[in-house]
C-alpha cells in the first residue's frame, strides 16, 4: 500500500498516474472543536458539500451569539457546487444554512425530518423560496455531478438521521456522520449494518467516521434505557411537577417523555421556542406520536394541579436566555419552580458548558427544587458510537483509508489507534485538520495545499463584521473598563478652551474616587497644554499623547489598563 505522503504507488504508469484527476476532500470546520460540523468533496468540476452546522460562542467571543465556518472557498467556487448534503437535523450540521444560502444558493438534499426542521429556519431568514429543497429516503441514492450519494440509515439521538456512501470516480467514501448502534431504539428501526458490509466486500476506498466517543470503551447505552429511567421519576415523584430539560431536536427523548407522561396521566405544557418550533415539526410529519389532548397550552397550566403536570423545556445548557434559565432565576412570566417541582437536566453539558449547566443547578437547588441529572441518574444517553461500535464499523467497511472526523484531537488521535488495532496500516490513517486539503486516489493518500477556512461570528444581525480586533476591544473593556477625555481646543491659537472633562465607566466607582479623578484630569491637561507647548497641534499627535501619558499613570496608580478613549474637539 501507498505510503501517506506519497505520490503514486508501484504502478509501472506510476509518473502517468501523479497527473490524474485526484479526489479533494477539504474539511472547514468540525474538527479540533465542537460544531461547526461541514466538509467539502472536490474532483475536477465538481464539489458537493457534507452538512453545514454552527457552534457556539466560547466564553471569550463577548457578545457573540453564533459561529459559522467560513465558506470563502465555496463561495469562489460557486459554480462547481453540486449540492448540499444533510446528514441529520442537529445545529452542529444544519444550523450555518440560512447564514451560508444567502451568498452560496444551491440545491439542498436531505432526509425529511432534516429538511422540516431546516423549512422553519429558511423561513425566518426570508429564504424559503429562493431555496430548492430535496427530500431524499434512506435507501436512496442521488446523482451530483460525478458523485453518487446513498443515504444510509443509522441511529442517533433524532429520527432521520443518515451516513453517505458516496462513490467517487477514484472510489467509494463512506461518511458516518454522527451515529452510534441501538440495537432497542426507540420509535424507530436499527442501524442498517447490512448495508455497511455490502460496500465493504465490494472495497471501500476511504471511511471518514464520527469520533466524538472515540475514547470511551464499551457501548452506548440505548435511548430505551432512559425512557426506563423516566418511568421510575414519574413513579416516585407522583406528587410534584416534572419539568424537563433536554435538546429540542432530540425528537426521541421527547417521545419517551410524552409517553411516560401519558401513562402517568399528566398533560404535557412545552416551553421554549426551539422545542416549540421542532416538536411542532416533528408532530406535522409523524415522527412525534402524541395521544390526544395530552398536550396543553402553557396558559392552560393553572388550571391542573402541579402533579397532573410534566413541562419539556428548553435550556439544558445552561443558556442564558433558555426557557430553564429563566426558571431558575424567577425570570419565567408563566412558571414559578419551587420544593413542589422536580427539575430533570437529561442532557450532558457540551464542553465549555459546564459551569453555565452548575450555576442552573445550584439556582435551582436554593429554591428546594429537586434536581436530576446524569452524575445522579440515568436521564440521558449519548447519541454517539463508543469504542466497540466503532471497531465494528470498521470491521465492516474494511477501508484502504481512513480519515477521523468530529471531534477534538484527542478524540481523533484516539480513533486513529483503534483504527489501527482493527488492522490499518499507520501509513494510511490521516488525522485531518480545517482548511487542509487531502488528496486521494485509489492507492495514496496525502495532504496537499490548503484552503480558506475559520470562524465568522454572527452577532445580532450582523454576520462576519465582528473580528479578532473587536472582540479584543470587548475583552478589554471587560477586563479593565473605559475611560472617555472630553476637551475642547482651538488648534490654531494652541489653547484648552474646556476640560479635560473624566468619564470613567467599569474602572472605578467616582464617588469613591474623586481624587484619582481629579489627578487623571490634570495629567489630560498637562498633555494637551505639553503638545502645544513644544508646537505640536496635529490633531492625531495630540489624542495619543492624552492616551498614551493617561494609560501609563492610571497603571502606576492602579496596575489596570483601562481602555481610554480620548475625544478631542477642534472649536
């Protein structure tokens, strides 16, 4: 077999064969991070795009309230994009659409679940007409240019959900996408492992496989057993409220909760404009079964005790502006928790939302809400494949190649050695990274070149025009606070008209300062009146010289570094 870098293999037309079209496979986000989730395939004048999720803000993107990749390359590259392919309906690989279709309109295939959940989302970015939508079944395949594209049934934590076995001019690609193998899933049929093996007798070229659980040894456990879990909650909570916090597109634990709760006789209230919206979807093209008259307007809750009740609820984690969030700090206009509910957090928090996740808890527990969650039961399982699941993934598809995805290093890293325990050669894994460009043909595999890639962060309305540069600003006045100088000169005759004038907001409290205040105003004085003194009156050199002498005495009276923010009128 080819060694990774490579150019051809022991093919006596081998320097022939190093001129030959080569498959491109270009990831721009999902990888060393959480979300973000897209990858792009490329040969010769064709492109087809896998998923197009978001991410979420880290903690020092202030004011930011999403993530999306950068598509500079599709958008350069418009005309040989084929089509986008959807692997499932989660943010991390749907999300960045109505951000992206608005500067890349192409065609768009997914399963229709998937393209239900999108429908709304184009909808409020005023898009759902200037966008073609496919609805593709598993089992089927589609035809993009010179790709072929079966949907290939998995499990995973929403109905729907699809891999890709994708047949290339230089060989078939398998793409999990995210999945794990429920051999009791709920409301819904197993993994279609056949299918899987098929394409592995018949050899598979390359598996670019989910890697999220890479590290953890075992199975996962199945959607039932949470179900199982509720059942015993229900049961021994008989006389309190039930509200329950989890992931509005997970459309399976949403059944199990409305299962248990009809059992148990409790009308359902939803709260939450994700979980409105998704189970609204999910009712409309029946992957939600829901009795009649068990679900009730969240107006209509005080008209039933709070034990004939069970709230689904957005915000498990910890957003601040989630449904859940707004309970815990009595900030809710409908629902008022206290020692007569029981809160269930049935999710784990994405990494970096563990602190948000325990501040809800610990709110929650000062009102004498019993709260649970998976450290203390078992109310949530993962929607991704453990160690064993995966060993048999590859057992099946038997790669020449093979490529991790989804994930951080440590989890592909971590998949590269199992890969290696089921046989691959270390010369023909490839752990990938955003914006680096890998290169296949039917007997090597390399990296070659890169493409633009990274973070375009979407603030409000505004979409990329908050940059490094501005997020330095925020961070800065986070930190260390502001300080305006307001004067009035006259350039001309070299005099202070008025001020300086002090404006401190975030550094100290002035009341209590008044005398740091006044020194900072003689030290803006004495900069002004220094610049004209020595025949500087360039308006420019006179505002740094304010700054620059203001920064270097607040530091030695305080060791802070305020932003100042010098405005200097020429009257």
């Amino acid at each position: 077999m080819a060694k990774k870098n490579s150019g051809n293999s022991n093919n006596p037309n081998g320097a022939k064969n190093q001129n030959a079209p080569k498959l491109k496979i270009i990831p721009l986000g999902g990888l060393q991070e959480v979300g973000k989730n897209i990858t792009v395939l490329e040969y010769e004048d064709d492109i087809i795009v896998l998923d197009c999720g978001l991410a979420f803000p880290d903690d020092d993107m202030l004011g930011v309230d999403l993530v999306i990749p950068d598509t500079s390359y599709l958008e350069k590259n418009i005309d040989k994009i084929r089509g986008i392919v959807l692997t499932h309906g989660h943010e991390d690989h749907i999300g960045a659409l109505p951000y992206v279709l608005g500067s890349i309109n192409v065609p768009v295939y997914g399963t229709r679940l998937t393209l239900g959940i999108l429908r709304n989302k184009l909808e409020e970015h005023k898009l759902e007409k200037k966008t073609k939508t496919t609805i593709v079944k598993d089992g089927e395949t589609i035809k993009l240019g010179c790709f072929s594209i079966e949907f290939i049934h998995v499990n995973h934590s929403i109905p729907d959900s699809v891999s890709f076995a994708i047949t290339t001019p230089v060989g078939v690609v398998i793409f999990t996408g995210d999945f794990k193998i429920d051999l009791t899933p709920v409301n819904s049929v197993m993994i279609n492992l056949t299918r899987f093996g098929e394409y592995g007798k018949n050899g598979v070229l390359a598996l670019m496989c989910d890697s999220t659980n890479a590290e953890r040894p075992g199975t996962t456990r199945s959607e039932r057993q949470v179900k199982n879990s509720l059942n015993v909650i229900f049961r021994e909570h008989a006389n309190k409220r039930i509200a329950i916090a989890t992931f509005s597109s997970n459309v399976h634990r949403i059944q199990s909760i409305i299962s248990v709760a009809s059992e148990y006789k409790r009308k359902v209230a939803i709260t939450g404009r994700s979980m409105l919206n998704i189970i609204g979807v999910a009712i409309e093209l029946g992957y939600l079964k829901v009795p009649e008259g068990i679900l009730i307007d969240i107006n209509e809750m005080k008209k039933y005790n709070p034990e004939q009740i069970a709230v689904i609820t957005t915000g498990s984690q910890g957003e601040p502006m989630s449904a859940l969030h707004r309970m815990a700090f009595s900030d809710h206009d409908k629902i008022s928790l206290g020692a007569d509910d029981v809160v269930v957090i049935s999710a784990n928090p994405i990494p970096g939302n563990e602190r948000t996740v325990g501040r809800i808890i610990n709110e929650l527990s000062k009102k004498g809400v019993h709260v649970l969650h998976d450290a203390v039961a078992e109310v949530h399982v993962s929607g991704h494949a453990c160690q064993e699941e995966l060993k048999l993934i590859h057992g099946l598809v038997k790669p020449r190649f093979f490529i991790p995805v989804h994930g951080e290093q440590r989890h592909l890293k971590a998949h590269a050695k199992l890969a290696e325990y089921m046989g691959a050669k270390p010369e023909n894994i490839l752990i990938p990274d955003v914006g680096k460009i890998i290169e296949l043909d039917k007997n090597s595999i390399k990296f070659n070149g890169t493409a633009p890639s990274g973070k375009i962060l979407v603030d409000g309305f505004g979409v990329g025009d908050v940059g490094n540069i501005v997020l330095r600003d925020r961070r800065h006045l986070a930190q260390d606070g502001l300080i305006v100088v307001v004067a009035a000169i006259d350039i001309e005759d070299g005099l202070l008209i008025s001020g300086p004038d002090i404006v401190s907001r975030g550094f100290v409290y002035v009341r209590e300062s008044e005398e740091l205040m006044e020194q900072t105003r003689i030290t803006a004085r004495d900069a002004i009146n220094y610049c004209f003194d020595s025949g500087t009156n360039e308006w420019n050199a006179i505002k740094t010289r304010v700054r620059d002498d203001l920064s270097k005495f607040l530091y030695q009276k305080t060791k802070r570094k305020p932003m100042v923010l010098p405005i200097i009128m020429d009257v």
